[in-house]
C-alpha cells in the first residue's frame, strides 16, 4: 500500500517515479490484480491522474478500462471510477475542468504570469479538441464499446449512471454522425436514453436533456425515434414543473430538444400538431401586467419559446402544414395572446421584435389570423389599430435597426395573399377616405417615403409595394392618389411625386442620390406598373420620364450605381413588355427603336443583368424575412426578387424581337384567344354533359333498385304460384283416391261431399246475408235518425214537467235493463251455435224440453236439411262416376288450363285479398248492427215509458233465434 500512498500524495522515500512510470504500473496493477480492492483503489489513482496526464491514461489505461465494464459489473464503485476515467480523457470542455479543479488550484504570485496562465491558448484548445477525437475514434472503433455504455445507462447506481450519460455525451460532442449511426441500430438504444428524463434525480435528468440535444442534432430517423417515445409530453411536463418562461436553465435546455425535434423535420411538426401540443404552447406567453426586472433567464426562454412557435409556421414548411398549425394557433388563443405581448409596455427590445416576428409567419398568408391582427387596436387614448402603431416604429428613424425590419416584415406577412388588406391600406391614401384627424397607416407610409432618412424611404417604398402585390384593382385605384406638394401649387400624383423625386430638382436629386432611396423607389415603380397597361400609360405621359430612364442606362457609372442602371433597364423594359400602344411617341416599336440607337440591345441586356449579379439579390432571394446585417446592406426584398426572375427572360425577349415577330406573336396570341374562347365551350358543353350523364346514372341506379325489388317480386311470385301448384296436384291426386274409392261407399267419402256442399251453401247464405244487413243497415239508420228527432221532440214538450233528476235515473235503470237484456241474447246466442254444432255433427236423435218450441222447429229444419243434403250427394256421386270415365279428357283440359294458371294466380290473390276485406266488412258491420238493434231497442223502450205510441217494425230477439222461414213469416205480417 505504499505505493498507492506515493500516488495519492504521500511522501516516499527515493526518487519519485515520472507520471508516465506511475501510470503504467497502475494499469499493470489493473490488469493482474485478483483483488477487487486492489484494482478499484487502481482505477481510483488513475481517474485523479487522468486530467493532468490525460494523453498518458488514455494511451495506456483505454483498453484496460473498457474491460473493467466488461468484467467487473457486479461493483458500481469500480464502476463508476472506469467511467469517469474515460469522460476525463475523452471531454475537451476545459470550463467544466477548471470548475472541478477550483479548489486545487495554488494561488500565484502577481508577476504577470498568472495573466498569461488564464489566457486561453488557441494552440493548445486545438491540441486539445483534436485529442478529444483521437480518443473517441479509439473508444467507438468497436461498436460494442458504445453499446456496452449504453447497457450501464440502465445501472440505477447515480455513480454508474451519471458519469455514463456524461461520458456518451462527450462521444456525441466529439463524434455525432459515428456514434448516432451505432445507437441507431442498437437494439432499444434511444429508448434506454428516453428513461433518463423519467429519473426522479434532476443532475441526471438535466444531463439526459444535454444528451438528447447532441443525439438529436441533424439526424432526422432519431428525431422521429425520440418523438414517438412520447418525448414532448415529457419535455412539456417539465417545463410546466419548471416553472415556464421563469423557469431556470432546464426549461432552455427543453426548449432546445423541442427545436432540435422540430425544425426541418415535417413528420414531428404533424405529430406535434396532432397531439394537441400547440395548445399547451398558450401558458408560456400570459405575461402579467408588470413587465419590469425581466431576468436575463426568462428573457432566453421566451426568445426559444418564440422560435419554437415559428419553427411550426415557417414559410419554408410544407402551405397545407403551415396553414393548419395557423388555424390551431387561432382557435387556441395563442395569436390572441401573442399580439398581448405585442402591445403590452416594458417588454424587452429583443422579445418584442422577436414576438413581432413570430406574429407575421403566425398570419401569413392565413385570411382568418390577418384579419383577427387588423381589429387588434393598440391599449392608447383615443385606441390606434396596432398596424399603425407599428408603421409608426417602422419610420421612426431613432428605433432599433432590427425592430424596424421585424415591422416591416409584419406588414408584409399581413398583405400577403390578403386582397383585403391591400384594399383597406390604399384606401387610407384615397381623396375620399383620408381623416385628417386621425393617422392613417397610408399617411405613415407617404411620410416615411419622403421622408429624409433613407432607410425609412426604402421600407416605405417597400411596404406600398406590398400592397400593390398581384392586385390590378389596387394598382389602378393608387394612380387616383393626389399628393399636396407645397402651398400655391396643384397637386401631383403620388406616380409623379415618385419619378419626380429620381428625376427633378436639385434638392430632391440630393435627397434621392441615396443608392438605398432611388432603389426602393424603383422597386416600387417597377411593381407598380407591371401587368398593369393603364400604370404604364400614365408613367409613360409624363414626358421626362423616359429620356432620364435612357440617360440612367447609358452612363457609364461606378459599381453602387450599377444596381440604379439595372432597375432602370427593368422599369424601362416593363413599359415595353406591357405597352398597350395607346401613346403614339410611346409605342413598343419606338421604344425599342429609341433603346437601339441610344443605348444598344446588348448594353440595354447587358445592365439589365446586374441586377441578379449583385450579391444581396442572392441573399434576399433565400428567405422572404427582411434580415440583413447593417442598414446599408438593405436593398432588395424577397418579393421584388421573384418579380425580377419572371419579368428578366420576358423582357430580354420582348427587346430582341422584331415588328414582325410582334405582329406573328400578336396573330398568334389571338388565334390562342380564339382557341381559349372554342375550348371554354367546349369546357362548358362537356360540363353539361357530365351533369346529364350524372342525371343518367342516377336514373340507372334507381332503375337497376326498382329492377332487383321486381325481381324479387317476381321470385316470391314464381314460389308462390309453384305452391298453388302442389297443391292443385295434391288435390287432384286426392280426388284420384276418391274416385277410386268411390264404388265402396264409404262413410268418409260422404261425410266429404257433405261437408263441401255445406260450405257452398253457408258461403251462399253469408254472401245473402251480407247484402241483407247492408240495406237493413240503411233502415235502420233511417229510423235512428227519426227516433232521435222524436226524442228530442218529446223531451222539450215534457221539459217542464219532469225534473232533470229523474230523466238521468231512469236513464241509468234503462241502461241497466239494456245490459241484463244483453246478457241473455248472448246466452240465446250461445245456445243457437250449440244447436247449430251439435245438428252438424247429427246427434240429433232428442233435445232437451227446455227448449221447448223452438227447438223443435230447429230440428225440424235441420231434418228437412238433411234430407236435401242426403239427394244432393247422391247426386254428386252419379256426377263423380260420370266424371272417373271421363278423366282422359279433364286430363287434357287440365293440360291447357296450367298454361292459363300464371295468369289466373295474380287474379286469385286479389279475390283472396277482397273476400279477406269482405269479411273483416261483414264482421264489422254484424257488430255494427247489434249495437244499433240495442240503440234501437232502448230507444223505443224509452219513448214507450215517456207515453209515446211507436209502430213495431221487426223483432230484434226473435231476429236473432229464428231461421229463414220465421223470417218470411215476419215479412207477410208486415205486408198485413
């Protein structure tokens, strides 16, 4: 133990070893010891040697290291000395080595070297980086070293775990691309570093964070990975513990893997949206109403905050993305609370531009969110609509360069694609319009354009030409624009004022000789009058106006005025390509005539493409945000950039052409007019068409459903006929038996035919009485109408005379003796269908004497039936044998009838259904007549007991118990 005492700073006799002597009999004694105390407290010295001779331990102690994780799992403190043995030798942050070493450090006399000790020394951080990487190329040269780290991730041991997340972070700072692609195909290898956010140990889930921001960076498949491992929940979780926008540095460090997740990457940007994450966005931006002492913490958090929400509306993204987080954001209140912040005081610069910023790609190019920005109105006395609040910013030569530019790109972001809003910004400059007690956002932009600060004249000059961007109404409707110029003088056009300024004047030329000015005005110009013919012809009346655009080109000017002369051969080309020939000095052939003697079609071609050339055209071109370094470099826009790439190869064209080429090309164009004019006939008559064809098939679709229900109509029809035919086959084969049967004389044969010939005539007898009933019905419903007349009669002739009292009780005994008379028609009625029943079956032999008479006129009828009876099957079986001999020619009958029977079917069905109705008529009206003989009854019986005298026309009880003959007994008397 001696020599671990020498190495960890006790004094030894002899000469001392040098570092590398000492570091080489610790590995040595790492590699044979059979201890594991001697090789831990080994471990031990070479982690305190590693930073002092961090070339030596990690050239000679690497291997042996790694194959202590290898071997010796089971102890976490060797563990633990391992892996931080090998983050000292691998990590190249000397901040982090000299706050550990603070303590250690010996104080030093002030002679000047302490100074030149503190210096960083470039040599050695590079020497130093470079190491670093030397290191981490050894480490990962074996994928299974790294995949072996991230199996010690899942140690619990905070000695283990920590210096492991520490150790893989500094391979991700030393070598990204390498050890990404290793944890990329390690089997459940990001999954292993998601848990270290679910650590209830904040050091170690505040370095996981560090951690995923290095394996995140610009590798989209693990981006996607840690996102679908539920990342933004988590990351959202925390910052919500941490506090928000006040939270410390975790919160940043959250908000830079929710950006390193999010940028560029369209898959989590869905993702995000479709979580529902957006919404969750809206708390960090509820800043309260005292907005001072913002630290210099929450002032990095809300700057992320911000960025993170543009990252999600960035023009560059995919419109049908970007257009549907635009929606989210509104409808969720996050606009809503941004343009708080917008309009809130005591905000810090750098937030309020970048809110500003954030709020322009949050309603560019969304209709609903620009016009929700244009009804917000700034919290002042009287209140001002905040476009104008930030116009006023905007030409404010005494605010910051970079808030300037972040208004100038709101307004843009608020006119694009927003016809509206470029008709309500020139309204505000309209004679019709104008409030002269009220600042209008077209009165900021007129003063911003003459203005003497030049770079409010180009942003100015810029914003109006947004508002003129791909919207002829408005180009047209700002030639009306008359601009007051001094007292005693008429007022000039806002077109002229513009040319006037480039061309007129020696005071305006000194205001306008600025290269920033003459070009944002020209950029106006050019906009302004492109596509538009009436632009041009205005432009091209005033006579100065093209002789200074030839002089412009035709000089032979320094580089700063080369992009002047580009924009003059664009406007100049411009008023040729969109010439409509109605000045007759103007036309398109002499203008092209006046460029090829004054400046040539190769010098006039030639300038023209200085403008693509300039260096800032690039860069303006890249993005459509206004971002430039120093206001001097501020000469182009993003917008103007397209137009120029549309209109340079149209105008190089338009130049070189000749009248006749002009004349062909005019033919041409007429002819493709004509073209136009046959195919959008030819369009309309084919969408006629199509809508007929609709019609159609639509009219073949409900023909092919009344097809199918027939067709099952028919099928259900078709069964049923073959049903009628197996029973017509099953009656025929049954009177075969019959027939065959016949000669016997059997009992069952006769009781058969006796049974038929009863059903006809009972059949008969119902159909009789059916049309009895119906004209007794008649009858009788004529003599309720009497019998109510009567009654109604009676009772006001006796109304003084009887009390009211005494009608409702002999009302109710009438009633009562109506039931009891009920009662015994249905017992007499009963004792009819038993007679009935029992003569049917003919157990007639006696009847019981309490019938008395009229069961003996009953019998009587029934012999008398019988007897009829008995000759009619006699009858029917001389009819049956004549018909056996015969069968031959029924058979052949029967033959030509089934052809008949389809037909005869549907017939049959409907007599069924009319016999069924007949019935149910019949059963009604047989119900309908017993309650009217009642009425009937009761009603005479009640006039008999007022006094009235009432004429008897038939019998109801002895109706319902006698037979025929009783009936026309009853007829004879009434004849009588």
């Amino acid at each position: 133990m001696n020599f671990f005492r020498g190495v960890m700073g006790g004094q030894a006799a002899g000469p001392q070893p040098s570092g590398a002597e000492t570091i080489q009999k610790l590995c040595d004694r790492v590699a044979s010891s059979t201890l594991l105390e001697d090789r831990r407290d080994a471990v031990r010295a070479l982690k305190s040697l590693s930073k002092k001779y961090r070339m030596e331990v990690g050239t000679q102690a690497m291997d042996h290291l790694i194959n202590i994780l290898q071997t010796d799992r089971s102890d976490s403190e060797i563990l633990g000395y391992a892996l931080d043995t090998l983050y000292n030798i691998i990590c190249n942050d000397e901040e982090e080595e000299q706050d550990e070493s603070e303590d250690a450090v010996t104080p030093i006399s002030v002679s000047g070297k302490h100074k030149n000790a503190s210096m960083p020394d470039e040599n050695a951080q590079k020497q130093a980086d470079d190491l670093g990487v030397q290191f981490t190329d050894t480490f990962i040269q074996d994928p299974e070293h790294v995949t072996l780290l991230l199996t010690m991730l899942e140690e619990f041991d905070f000695h283990v775990r920590w210096p492991g997340v520490k150790l893989l972070t500094a391979l991700l700072k030393n070598q990204g691309v390498q050890v990404q692609g290793i944890i990329l195909v390690s089997p459940m290898g990001v999954s292993r570093l998601m848990d270290l956010l679910a650590d209830s140990r904040e050091v170690i889930r505040n370095d996981g964070l560090l951690l995923l921001q290095q394996l995140t960076k610009s590798n989209a498949a693990i981006q996607k990975i840690v996102a679908f491992e539920n990342a933004f929940e988590r990351l959202l979780d925390i910052i919500t513990e941490e506090g928000s926008s006040d939270g410390g540095i975790v919160v940043e460090d959250c908000l830079l893997l929710l950006l390193n997740l999010l940028k560029n990457n369209s898959s989590n940007q869905n993702f995000f949206k479709e979580g529902s994450y957006i919404q969750r966005m809206k708390p960090w931006f509820e800043v309260g109403d005292d907005n001072s002492g913002w630290s210099a913490q929450k002032v990095t958090n809300l700057h992320l905050m911000l960025q993170l929400v543009r990252v999600m509306v960035s023009p560059v993204n995919s419109p049908g993305a970007t257009a549907s987080c635009q929606k989210s954001m509104y409808q969720c209140g996050l606009l809503q609370q941004l343009c708080t912040i917008l309009m809130a005081t005591g905000v810090p610069a750098d937030i309020l531009t970048e809110t500003i910023n954030t709020v322009s790609e949050v309603i560019r190019g969304s209709q609903v969110n620009q016009d929700y920005f244009a009804s917000v109105n700034a919290p002042s006395n009287p209140p001002r609509p905040a476009i104008v609040v930030l116009l006023m910013s905007m030409v404010n030569e005494r605010q910051p360069f970079v808030l300037r530019c972040a208004v100038l790109y709101c307004f843009q972001c608020f006119l694009y694609k927003n016809q509206k809003g470029q008709g309500e910004i020139v309204a505000t400059l309209l004679p019709s319009t104008i409030d002269a007690n009220s600042i209008s956002a077209g009165q900021l932009l007129c003063g911003g354009l003459f203005s003497a600060d030049s770079l409010s004249n180009w942003c100015a000059a810029v914003a109006l030409a947004h508002a003129l961007q791909d919207n002829l109404t408005q180009k047209e409707q700002l030639l009306r624009v008359q601009l007051a110029t001094s007292l005693g003088k008429p007022p000039v056009s806002l077109l002229q004022q513009c040319t006037n300024i480039l061309s007129q004047g020696d005071k305006i030329v000194r205001r306008g000789s600025k290269v920033q000015t003459r070009v944002g005005l020209l950029m106006l110009l050019c906009t302004w009058i492109s596509n538009c013919p009436i632009a041009v012809t205005h432009f091209l009346h005033n006579q100065e106006n093209v002789p200074f655009l030839t002089a412009q080109i035709s000089e032979n000017l320094g580089e700063d005025e080369r992009l002047v002369q580009g924009l003059c051969a664009l406007l100049l080309g411009i008023c040729i390509y969109y010439n409509d020939n109605s000045l007759e000095n103007y036309t398109k052939e002499k203008l092209k005539q006046l460029i090829e003697k004054r400046i040539g079609k190769e010098n006039f071609v030639e300038k023209l493409g200085f403008i693509t050339k300039h260096e800032l055209y690039s860069r303006a071109a890249q993005k459509p945000q206004p971002v430039f370094p120093s206001p001097e470099q501020m000469l182009f826009d993003h917008e103007f950039t397209k137009l120029v790439k549309e209109l340079e190869g149209m105008i190089t064209k338009a130049v070189h052409k000749s009248s006749e080429e002009e004349k062909k090309e005019e033919e041409v164009k007429k002819t493709l007019e004509q073209h136009d004019n046959i195919v959008t006939q030819y369009k309309e008559l084919i969408r006629e068409q199509d809508a007929q064809i609709q019609e159609l098939k639509e009219q073949v679709s409900s023909m092919a459903s009344q097809n199918e229900q027939m067709q099952t109509t028919l099928t259900q029809q078709v069964s049923q006929i073959q049903q009628h035919k197996d029973q017509y086959n099953i009656l025929k084969l049954k009177l075969g038996k019959e027939n065959q049967s016949q000669g016997d004389g059997s009992q069952m044969n006769g009781l058969q035919t006796e049974e038929l010939t009863q059903l006809r005539e009972e059949m008969e007898e119902l159909r009789k009485q059916h049309t009895l009933l119906q004209s007794q019905l008649g009858d009788k419903d004529a003599l309720i109408n009497t019998l109510r007349s009567e009654m109604s009669q009676t009772a006001d002739g006796s109304a003084g005379g009887s009390d009211n009292t005494e009608l409702l009780k002999e009302l109710e005994a009438l009633r009562s003796q109506v039931q009891s008379q009920s009662a015994e028609i249905n017992q007499m009625k009963t004792e009819r269908q038993e007679l009935l029943r029992r003569a049917e079956a003919g157990s007639s032999d006696a009847v019981p004497s309490s019938d008395g008479s009229l069961d003996a006129a009953k019998m009587a009828e029934l012999e008398s039936r019988l007897a009829a009876l008995t000759t009619e099957t006699e009858r029917l079986r001389e009819e049956a044998k004549n018909s056996s001999q015969s069968q031959p020619e029924l058979e052949q009958q029967l033959a030509s009838v089934n052809s008949t029977v389809a037909i005869l079917q549907t017939e049959k069905a409907k007599l069924q259904t009319e016999v069924q109705e007949s019935k149910k008529e019949q059963d009604d009206l047989l119900m309908l007549l017993a309650d009217q003989d009642q009425k009937i009854y009761s009603l005479k019986q009640r006039l008999k007991d007022l006094g009235e005298t009432v004429d008897d026309e038939d019998d109801l009880d002895a109706r319902d118990q006698t037979d025929d003959d009783e009936e026309e007994e009853e007829e004879d008397d009434d004849e009588d």
